[in-house]
C-alpha cells in the first residue's frame, strides 16, 4: 500500500486570512494554526463563488461554484462530495463542525465522511437529534476523541 498524505480541512469564516501569523500577521497571534501551516500545504490563491456559510461549504465540498444553481439549501444529492471521494479512495473521513446546519433539515453536509459530529458551538443543545453521535450513523470506526466534555 501507497503512502498516502493525511488531508486536514479548516474552515473558518469568522475571521479573515490577514487575521493569522501563516498569512503574515505578526501582531495577532495564532501559534497552533501557524505550526500546522509551517507542515502543511497552505493555498495562497483560494476563491470561494458562494456566500453566505452554507453555499461556500457547498463549493468546498463539491468542486462547484454554488452560487448559479443553490442558496442555503441542501446538498443536492446528484453531486459527488469530496469525502465520497476520499472514502472510496480507501481514506476514514470525519467531519466535525460546531454547527448543526450542516445535518439539520436534511440538509445532507454530512453525505460521505464516515462519522460527523457536531459539537457544541454556534448551536444549542435544543436539538440535540442533530448530533451525529444520537442519530447513530453507521461508521466504520468511532475513536471519541473529539467528542466535546
């Protein structure tokens, strides 16, 4: 078997690229991000089509620019998602997000990681039947560290 290369995707739309020490600021300082980036492939050129949350994590998750054919809606299931992919390329895939629009409504964010978990964050725990781990998805292996205390 091939060595294949760990893929760590972080997402974060509450603070701007300039905000961080791998994009060059030295007055605000991000020691962990910046120690990840430093081993890491960081892009310096990324454009996303889509706006707000949901459209732009549709872009990342399928490769398409969302913004012709979707707003905040589902994930329209004829799309092929990027952790579909890596998962039938032999990879675990997990998604963990501290917000539950990516599972609430059928909204279908979580179509193709092996396990998704959200985690307390943006949400609140009134719902929790959105949490990956109650609705007893079928993953292949759950290693609970990630699991918010």
């Amino acid at each position: 078997m091939m060595d294949r290369p760990n893929v760590v995707v972080i997402v974060a739309d509450t603070f701007r690229r300039d905000h961080l020490g791998a994009y060059g600021n030295g007055h605000i300082h991000t020691p962990h991000l910046d120690e990840f980036a430093r081993s890491s492939v960081v892009f310096e050129n990324h454009v996303l089509s889509s706006f707000p949350t949901m459209p732009a994590r549709a872009d990342i998750l399928t490769g398409t620019f969302s913004y012709t054919h979707m707003g905040w809606e589902p994930l329209p299931r004829h799309l092929l998602t990027l952790p579909e992919v890596l998962s039938r390329a032999g990879y675990l895939t997990m998604g963990i997000v501290d917000t539950p629009f990516f599972v609430r409504n059928g909204f279908g964010y979580d179509r193709g990681f092996d396990d998704f978990v959200w985690v307390r964050g943006q949400g609140d725990d009134t719902r929790p039947h959105e949490r990956a781990d109650a609705r007893g998805r079928g993953a292949r292996r759950r290693t609970g560290w990630w699991r918010a205390r």
